[in-house]
C-alpha cells in the first residue's frame, strides 16, 4: 500500500485542494466513468484512467502532471511525497 503525504502550503500555491488531488490520483489509478455507450439493450461504461505502465511505480506517479486553474502543469512531487508500507498483519 501507499500513503500520499501533502504539503498543503504548496498545495495553497497551486490552488490546489486534497480533494482534487486525491480525486485526481484516484482516477489516474482505478479509472472514472466519462460516460456511457448503449448497444442494443446493452449498456456499457466508457472509462478513462492512466495506462498501468504510466502509474506503476511512486517515481512515474510522482512525475504525474496536474494543470492548475492557471494553465500551468505541475509534477504531484511539486507538492507530494508518497511512500510504499506493508499493511500485513504477522501471524505468530
């Protein structure tokens, strides 16, 4: 697992919020549904996320450019740290 650690001074800078950056990493991620494409009688979700090569390490997802209110790109380490920790109960 990851933990995503904010600077919210810089985050201020940016004009940006936890919520955007998180909602912005969530769907870089898992994906969001962008709309929906009916066939027939079946409906199916169009769903938009980042190419699993793109986001599979902390260094390419550090590197992930958001734009800001004022059409500048800034890299999520401008304003992030991440770091990878293990979630797992030992049995004993």
């Amino acid at each position: 697992e990851w933990k995503l650690k904010l600077d919210y001074i810089k985050l201020a800078k940016y004009n940006f919020s936890n919520e955007f950056v998180s909602s912005y990493l969530k769907a870089a991620a898992k994906g969001i549904t962008a709309s929906k494409i009916r066939f027939r009688d079946y409906e199916m979700d169009i769903q938009l996320r980042y190419k699993k090569e793109y986001i599979d390490t902390i260094e390419k997802i550090l590197k992930l450019g958001i734009k800001t209110p004022f059409n500048q790109v800034v890299e999520v380490s401008q304003f992030a740290e991440i770091q990878e920790f293990s979630n797992l109960n030992s049995i004993q």
